[in-house]
C-alpha cells in the first residue's frame, strides 16, 4: 500500500467521529467516555495533519482551510506532533478499561498499542521520520520512497479534489506551501546528517534520480502545472491557473527541489554502500524496534531469518512441482522461473496499446472475482476501485503494483497503481496475483470494510502492516479456491512464486539489517531464488534498506490468517463457514496480530 504506515491516523473531529460510530457500539458510561476522548484525539491529529485529511477527504466544511495548507515539518512541528502523541498515551493509560464492553475494550487496546510502539520509539530514536511521529522503520527523511517530492505530488495529483474555484485557489496555496516543506525536511535531513545519518549511496543515487524528473520539465509543462490545468478546464472553472501554477512552480517549488539535490549531493560524498540500518546509531535497537512496528510481534530477527528461510524452501519445493507439470524441469527453480519470464508468449507489447491491453485484462480480473464474493464473504465492499498507471516520474523508484485507498467521503475511489514502466515486468502469469493483491480480494476489500463497518472513525482508519500486507497475501491464496486459476495454471504458478517472494522478503530483510548482508548479495539471493527480472530485485532490495522490516510483515500475517482459520474449522467442523470466518477477521479492522485469536 502506497502510504507511511499510519499509527493510527488522522481524524474528522468530534461530530463526524459520533456520526460515524457503529450501531454495535454500546451506551455505556464508560463507551461514551471513550468516545469522547477518542474524538478529542482525532481533532488533535487533525489539526496537525492537513495532508491526512485530504486524503481522507475530510477537507471540507469546517476543515476547509486545511485544504490549503500541508504538514508542519519544522523542527516545533514535529515536536509537536512527537509530544502529542506521548500525551495523548497519558490520557488514555489513565482511562478506566475496566469500565468498557469487548468492542470498546478492542478498540481501546489498539490505540493504546499504536501509541505506546510509537512514544518509545520516538523517545528512542531522534533521526529519520522517527524525527516525526513514525516511531521507527524510516530512517532516512530524504529517501526516493516517501519524502516530500514524492508524497506532496501525489497528494496534490491524486488526494487534492477540485470541483470549484476554491479547491483550485487550495492547490495554487499547497503548491506555494511545498517549497516549505522540502526546506523543513532539508532542516531535519542536516540534523540527522550531523548525526552520520545518511542514506546508503545507491539510495542517494536513486533520490536524486526522482528529484531530477521532477525537477526536468520547464515550469509551464511540469505535471504541478499540468495537473491543475487540465482538472480546472474539465470542470469548466475560469481562473487561468497555467501561468499561477508555472510561477510558484519557477520560484518555490524548483528552488526548493535544487535545495535538496544540494543536500542530497553533500551526502552523497559521504555516503557508504552499506545497505543495513545496523550502521546506524543504535542500529540494532532501531531495527528490532521497526520489527516491532512493522510486524506487531516481538519475534527477534535472528528467528525470522530462520522463519524465512524455512518457508523460502517449503515454497520452492511447491513451486518446483507445479512447474513440471508444465513441463518445465530443467535448471532451477529461479532458471525456470526466469525462463517464463523471457518467454514472449507471456509477455504485453512495451508499447501503448500493450499497456492498454494489460490494463484492459486486469479490469476484467477484477469484474470476476468480485461477482465471486458473496460466496465467501458475508460482506462486501461498495466503494469502487479503479486501475491507473503510476505516473511516469514515479516509475523508476516504484514497485509494480500498489493500492491507495478510498476517502471516507465516497468521492473517491480506491486505485490499484500498476507500473508500466516496462512491460516485461509484468508477464501474463504474474499480473493475475498482484491484481488480487491490490484490489479484490486484497487491499481493496479489506481497507474498504474497514471504512465501511461499525466501528469508530478512529478505527476505521487504522493501518498495521502485518495485518493488511497479511490480509492482501492471504487473499492472493484465497483467489485459487475461489477459481480464479481454474482454467490458468501458469497463473496459479505466478500465486505460487509471490508467496516465495513474501519468504524471500523475509530473508533478505533480515539479512540486510541484522546479518549485516550487502545489496548485491541481498540482489544475488533474491534472483538465485526467484528468478525474474534483474531490475525488479534492485527495486525490491533498495526499498527493504528504505522501510527496514515492513518487508517481514506480509508472511507473519498471512500465517495468523490461516492458523486463525484453521482454529475455526476444527472449532466448528461442519459447522464452519468461510463467509463467517472473513467477516469475523474483518469487520473489527486491522489490529495488531497478536489480537486476531480475540475474534
């Protein structure tokens, strides 16, 4: 999911926060205690994150001049955001649980887990975003993956609606606001630099690379510029917003990019090719801790190396098999895989019309799969989702497909990204599996029961990876006893290699940032085992060094969704049912793992 990983989100405030509450919540005393101060919270979180709010398209009404501004990340903004989040732990450590009914007691615990992992967190760690409020897992604030030219363009691009003169005079604001921002994140990159806190020199590299592009394109053709044209001359606004846009562009925005190519360019020469956070201050402590946050366990990494490797050779074996059933046995598994992936009878034209074709079938995926829920789910999502191309500035630092989220207002659809940088990533037998992931039954479905169900908004936009990754791999499974690969086994064969993939992760993870592994041997593992394109394990491995630990999330999840299952059906036998069992685990939201035996 393209997102940082939200600790428990920003939120719409008081009224729309009671509005929104399930109609299985109680009427307690001490329910509506909770409430309240779970409103007091997200009205807090509000305040200090405009850019959350748009994307949840909360940004109108009273929150409307949010819609013209972006985060605050100034050294007293994100101590502000830092000290909210250690009172906010206060004022709910000190709530009565005891006085709760099991929802409320569920989601009491969950806030209460997102905010304790991200107070010590912060309290331990003063560099990357933990120079935020991300606790730990992104230790370089200047990164190709989720800094500021890469997060405000897609907000303005994407999250940032505009239906009338005022979103359009709100973009024009946000884009006089982004030069802000990138000298803010200069300010806390020299902090960290002061530290010797400095990305690996491939990630510097691949950072100045997006910045570039970005940066190419003179000011009246920037996709900044574009963007606002192109949205207000479809709706008809009048304003002429070209010339506006191209000259905060000019003179905010570019100089405030060369700022940071600048900074970047400093590191650069001081930068080691050492891919692991291990380096780092407290390096070892800073990856347990993002292990911690990423996979909400405490399993050390030591034992999810071993967890991966195990698994890594389960799937190969599995993998192996059904590839001599296709008659591929010669070589290994990664050779044979690698065959398939040159194969051209599997491959789309690199070329417009192939990418449209490939955009074409994934529709019609996604339209059969979801004619098939409401035979395993009890519930189903409304909201819609859409498929789009990642814009092609992003491409290079992207990977190959990835989901964005509905906004609570219903306005907005939920988009599964998929990168057509070049189409011989993205052959005929793969593409199927990433769909599911993505869209339906995977992100899509979960995230948008989460926003539709009972729960209170504070929950509804609650995001642990283990368990969405968890969830998004668990239904990629699903897909091939629902049919989906009835009549594909090369697809079926593509199911296979992505959960090896989701061991492999684990491994080289780990690898990199507790056993001390280089990127090439990170790169060299992961093509010996997987096979595939070359390009596509540098864009996996680079981004593990980028977000230690998210990559262990996917495995340890979709585990506890099965073992959860299989609990059920030996519970229940024949009394079991799948439809059940899914609207059990999903209904109440993402939580941490450790909650999911609860339900």
């Amino acid at each position: 999911m393209d997102r940082r990983t939200l600790i428990f989100g920003t939120a719409a405030g008081a009224l729309l926060a009671g509005r929104l509450q399930g109609a299985g919540a109680t009427n307690s005393r001490g329910s509506k205690a909770l409430d309240a101060l779970f409103d007091r919270f997200m009205s807090e979180n509000l305040d200090l994150s405009p850019m959350m709010t748009t994307t949840l398209g909360l940004d109108g009404g009273a929150r409307a001049p949010q819609k013209s501004r972006l985060d605050d990340f100034s050294g007293a903004g994100i101590a502000r955001q830092k000290t909210l989040v250690s009172t906010q732990l206060s004022r709910l450590r000190q709530f009565d649980r005891g006085s709760l009914g099991p929802g409320d007691t569920t989601s009491y615990d969950v806030v209460l887990y997102s905010l304790a992992t991200s107070d010590a967190a912060n309290r331990a760690f003063d560099y990357g975003t933990a120079f935020s409020t991300a606790g730990a897992g992104f230790p370089y604030v200047l990164n190709y993956h989720d800094s500021s030219f890469i997060s405000v363009p897609a907000l303005l691009y994407s999250d940032h609606q505009i239906t009338d003169r005022a979103d359009a005079e709100a973009y024009l604001a946000r884009l006089s606001a982004f030069g802000t921002v990138l000298d803010q994140e200069i300010d806390a990159g020299r902090h960290d630099l002061a530290q010797g806190i400095v990305p690996p020199d491939f990630v510097v590299a691949r950072s100045l690379e997006q910045i570039r592009k970005l940066r190419s394109a003179a000011p009246a053709q920037s996709p900044l510029t574009h963007s606002i044209v192109q949205r207000t001359r479809d709706r008809g606004i009048p304003g002429g917003y070209a010339n506006a846009a191209a000259r905060l562009v000019a003179d905010q925005v570019y100089p405030g990019l060369d700022r940071q190519l600048a900074l970047l360019q400093e590191m650069r020469r001081v930068a080691t090719h050492e891919a692991g956070v291990w380096r780092l201050p407290g390096g070892d402590e800073y990856y347990q801790a993002s292990l911690t946050s990423q996979t909400t366990t405490d399993k050390p990494a030591a034992e999810i190396h071993r967890q991966g490797l195990e698994i890594v050779r389960e799937e190969s074996a599995r993998l192996d098999r059904l590839l001599r059933t296709q008659g591929l046995t010669d070589g290994t598994v990664a050779a044979r895989s690698r065959a398939l992936y040159e194969d051209p009878r599997f491959l789309y034209p690199n070329t417009d019309a192939g990418k449209t074709a490939l955009i074409a079938d994934l529709n019609h995926r996604v339209q059969s799969v979801w004619s098939k829920l409401p035979a395993w789910f009890g519930v189903v999502p409304k909201a819609p989702v859409e498929i789009r191309r990642v814009p092609a500035e992003r491409e290079s630092g992207e990977s190959q497909g990835y989901y964005s989220p509905p906004s609570l207002d219903g306005k907005r659809a939920g988009v599964y990204w998929i990168n057509l940088r070049d189409t011989a990533e993205l052959p005929k037998w793969f593409v199927p599996t990433l769909t599911y992931h993505e869209s339906i039954p995977g992100h899509h479905l979960q995230g948008s029961i989460q926003l539709e169900a009972g729960l209170p908004l504070i929950r509804k936009i609650a995001f642990f990876d283990a368990y969405v990754e968890g969830w998004a791999l668990y239904a990629e499974a699903l897909a091939t006893e629902m049919g989906e690969y009835a009549s594909d086994p090369l697809g079926q064969i593509g199911q296979v290699r992505s959960s090896l993939l989701r061991a492999v992760r684990m491994v080289v993870d780990s690898g990199l940032h507790a056993m001390r592994w280089s990127r090439e041997r990170g790169i060299r593992y992961f093509l010996d085992t997987m096979g595939g394109q070359h390009a596509t394990a540098v864009t996996e491995v680079e981004r593990y060094c980028v977000i230690p630990g998210q990559a262990c999330s996917y495995m340890l999840g979709k585990l506890e969704f099965l073992a959860g299952r299989e609990r059920e059906r030996k519970a229940l036998g024949a009394a079991f049912d799948i439809r059940r069992y899914h609207d059990k685990v999903l209904l109440p939201g993402a939580v941490p793992l450790g909650m999911l035996r609860r339900f």
